[in-house]
C-alpha cells in the first residue's frame, strides 16, 4: 500500500513531501466540491427549462390550436350528438382549455421541483464544514529525532525552499 504521493505508508515523509501531499488532497477536495455543485446546477437548469417548455407548450396549444380544433371538434360534435352548433363549440372550447390547464400543472410541478432544491446552498455548506475541520486540524505527534538527526531532516526542507 502507498501513499498518494506513491511513498509506502508508514515510511518517514518529509515536510516538503507532506505539505505536497496536503496540497494535492486540497486541490482534488476544492475540484470535486466544484464538480458536485456544476452537476447540481445543471439539474437545477434542467428542470427550469422543463417548465419553461411546459408554459411555453401551454401557451401554444391555447394559441395556434383554437381556431382549427375548435371548428373540427364543434362539427364532430353536431354530427354525432345533433345538438345546437354553440353548444358544440363551447364544448370544443372546454376541451382545450383542459389540454392547456394540464400542461400548466405540468409547468408547476417542474417549477416547485427546481426552486426546492437546495444544489448550491448543500455545496456551499459542505465547503464551510471542510474549512471548519482543516481549521481544527492538528497535526499528528511526531517522536523527537536526536539533534545529529535533526540538521539531515532540515537540509533537504531548506534546499528545496531556495
């Protein structure tokens, strides 16, 4: 088993080696957070143009299917009824606007679905948590190395500094 940075595990990193490692978990952490809130906004989009559609398709079937439904729907009616021609084009008329009121309540519940979702606010919570724990971090003991050690550990830290 190893470590992200491809060191075994358990084996003595450097500071530089740690700082590295931390800073790449960070980085992976801070992209996945993006990823996770560009999906939910996308879903929350998603369903918004789904009303959007649904308002629009609404409007349209009351606009440009009136005049022809409603002159084919009162005839059919008179033919196979023999009721009095307004009667049938009121009824024509009712069907419509039932096709209309259908895909309002479609509308709706798309709309109520996009403006429930909390996408953005989780993410953003989710953020403000991580910052909270790496604020209270802290970091693991380490055994004291004896003082001969203690100029080795440093030379490569300060090397790779300048």
């Amino acid at each position: 088993m190893s470590a992200p940075d491809g060191s075994p595990v358990g084996a003595e990193r450097s500071i530089g080696q740690l700082f590295a490692s931390a800073t790449a978990e960070m980085s992976a952490l801070v992209h996945d957070e993006i990823a996770l809130a560009k999906a939910q906004l996308k879903q929350d989009v998603k369903r918004g143009a789904t009303s959007g559609g649904a308002f629009s398709a609404a409007g349209a079937v009351l606009i440009f299917s009136l005049p022809m439904l409603n002159f084919a729907l009162a005839y059919g009616i008179r033919t196979w009824s023999h009721w009095n021609l307004a009667i049938c084009f009121l009824l024509s008329f009712a069907a419509n606007v039932l096709v209309a009121v259908v895909l309002a309540l479609i509308g709706v519940t798309f709309a109520k679905k996009a403006k429930k979702s909390k996408g953005p606010q989780k993410v953003a919570a989710s953020m403000k948590e991580t910052a909270v724990v790496l604020q209270k971090a802290k970091p693991h003991p380490r055994p004291e190395l004896p003082q001969d050690r203690v100029h080795e550990a440093l030379e490569p830290v300060a090397r790779s500094s300048s």
